[in-house]
C-alpha cells in the first residue's frame, strides 16, 4: 500500500545531497503523516549543509516548512484527518492566534 519515500539526504556537511528512497514514516500517537506539496530550506538547514551546526543527527532530510496534506493520523490524533490541507510552521515559534 505505502510505496518509499523520495528524499535527498545530507549525509555529511559540505557535501552535495544524495536521492534516496527511504522507508515512508508510520505517524506515532499525537503525530500525523503528510504527503509533502512544498517544504521550504531555511537557514538553520544551510548551517547544517555548512557545517557550521555540530552533530546533526544523519543522514538528514533538510527542510521544515511544509505544506501538505495529511496521510495517515496516528493514535489520539483527532484534530486532523485525511485529506486535510495544512501547514507547518518553523521550528521557532508561531502565536497560535490564528487559524492559519
């Protein structure tokens, strides 16, 4: 049913991005799975690529801002369902204000 993810990996700073076909995330309770539109590369993810940013956990999929749309919901996940546009925000921050 779930095919490989496409990915390019970092597996070591300074070095270019590999394509690579990964095993495809089961989401864990609280968690949902996306299948990915658009994912923004931010700064934080260049001081990786950079090396400027000590023992990153790889090898690694760069990027964090994503707009997708929800897969799979795990256990206890009750506010998103399958099919469901939806955002993600920066590591940082975000009021919680707004809708969007």
């Amino acid at each position: 049913m779930f095919l490989p993810v496409r990915a390019m990996l970092l597996d070591a700073p300074g070095r270019p991005l590999r394509r690579a076909d990964i095993p495809r995330p089961v989401p864990g309770p609280g968690q949902v799975l996306l299948a990915v539109a658009a994912c923004g590369v931010c700064r934080t993810d260049l001081h990786i690529l950079d090396g400027e940013l000590t023992s990153p956990k790889l090898p690694l999929v760069l990027g964090h801002e994503i707009v997708g749309t929800v897969v799979l919901a795990g256990a206890g996940v009750d506010y998103f369902t399958a099919g469901q546009r939806v955002g993600v925000p920066w590591l940082g921050w975000s009021c919680g204000e707004r809708q969007y």
